[in-house]
C-alpha cells in the first residue's frame, strides 16, 4: 500500500514538472513570436523610411 502512495505522489510530481515545463516553453513561443513582430516592424519602418528619401 505504500508503495502505491509513493508511486502515486512521484507520478502527482512528475505530472506537476510537466505541466511547468509546458507552461514555460508556451510562453517561450509566445516571447518569441513578439521579437518576430517588432524585428518584422523595425524592417517595415527601414523600409518606408528607405523609400521616403
């Protein structure tokens, strides 16, 4: 019986670092995604100002 406690609570662990894990590499894409944006807005801006001289 204990060694199903032990089991139990190791796997309740393991479940709980994976869903972390998830959580960060979520917000990872989601802050990565953001520097495409403003890389992707600097190069407009280049662009047009490039174009207006």
């Amino acid at each position: 019986m204990l060694d199903m406690e032990c089991t139990e609570t190791r796997l309740r662990r393991e479940r709980d670092t994976l869903e972390k894990v998830c959580e960060e590499l979520e917000e990872r894409r989601m802050l990565q995604m953001a520097e495409m944006w403003r890389e992707e807005k600097v190069r407009v801006r280049l662009r047009d100002a490039k174009l207006s001289l």
